[in-house]
C-alpha cells in the first residue's frame, strides 16, 4: 500500500476510494467503480422489448382468428344441418351429417 504526502494511505480500501467501494464491488468484492451503461444497451434493450411485444400481439391475434374461425365454423355447420333437415323430410341428423360432410 502505498502513501500520499500527506502519509495517508491511498490504496484501494482507503478513505478516498471508500466511496466507490460501496457503490459497486465485483465478485470478489474488489471496486469496480460506478457501472456505466452505453447507450446501444439501451438501444437494443428497447429493441428487444418491442420485438417481444410485436410477437405477444401476434400471438394473440393468431389465438383470436382460430376462435373466430371455429365459431364461424359451427354457425356454418348448424345453417347447414338446418337447412338439410327442413328441406329432407327423411333425413335424419345422422344422415344429413353423412351427406354434408366435408370430404378429406
């Protein structure tokens, strides 16, 4: 360790450095100083934010089309067996699903 010449000891746990040994410390407690932080980090943390955003939206949409898409299904669906079941007397639902079915 070493001295001013004022005899005051100026190494890295010393009064004058205390400051910055209690605002940061590394892993192994040795002081790193104030952590500065670029500002591409901010860039691309907002980035990454707004991409994570686009994606949860999009998902979202995706999960509401599929719902939307199976309701407009069904309605389609009983139209369809309605109509085949005023319009033939003889068929029963069972029958009409058989004939209207949508072929693979």
């Amino acid at each position: 360790m070493t001295q001013d010449h004022f005899g005051h000891a100026t190494g890295l746990f010393s009064a004058r450095n205390a400051d910055s040994v209690l605002r940061v410390s590394g892993p192994r407690g040795i002081s790193i100083g104030p952590m500065k932080v670029a500002p591409w980090f901010w860039i691309l943390a907002a980035l990454i934010a707004c991409a994570e955003l686009l994606a949860f939206s999009a998902l979202c949409q995706a999960q509401v089309d599929g719902a939307q898409a199976r309701r407009v299904e069904t309605q389609v669906q009983d139209a369809v067996f309605g109509y085949c079941l005023d319009q033939f007397d003889a068929f029963s639902i069972g029958r009409c699903r058989l004939h209207f079915a949508p072929r693979p």
